[in-house]
C-alpha cells in the first residue's frame, strides 16, 4: 500500500506558545540548551492506490492544514 506522510507546523511568524511552553519546560527540568520549540502536526496515510503530490498538497489543505497560518510537507514513502 503507497504511504503518505503530511506534516503541519505553524508558520514561521506565527506564534507558538505551546512550543514556548514544551521549552520553558525542558530547561525546567535540566535540558538548558534547547533554545526554542516548535510544535506541529503529523499524518500518516496508507493510501489504496497512488496519488499524486498535487491531490495529496489538496488534501491537506482543504482538511488537515490552515493554510493561512500553517504550512505543510508532503512525503511519499
């Protein structure tokens, strides 16, 4: 069976304060090099038959992404 993987991260002048969250805590708890994070999204399809990267790239946006704030990677396996 073709897999598919999406992933969804904000995009880069988004806000994350979950990610600024999840760092406040690593240095928390003694991992005082991570500087940042971010935090995302990721989707892993098993698919019946092939699709294309444009039918995949559809897809997540209309369903899995908000493009206005998100922005996402396909990668076929």
């Amino acid at each position: 069976m073709p897999k598919v993987v999406i992933d969804v991260m904000l995009k880069p002048e988004i806000h994350d304060p979950q990610g600024d969250a999840i760092a406040s805590a690593c240095r928390r708890v003694g991992f005082d090099q991570v500087a940042t994070v971010r935090q995302g999204k990721r989707f892993e399809l098993e698919l019946t038959e092939p699709a294309s990267r444009e039918r995949m790239a559809e897809l997540a946006a209309e369903l899995l992404a908000n493009p206005v704030i998100e922005e996402f990677s396909i990668e076929h396996l």
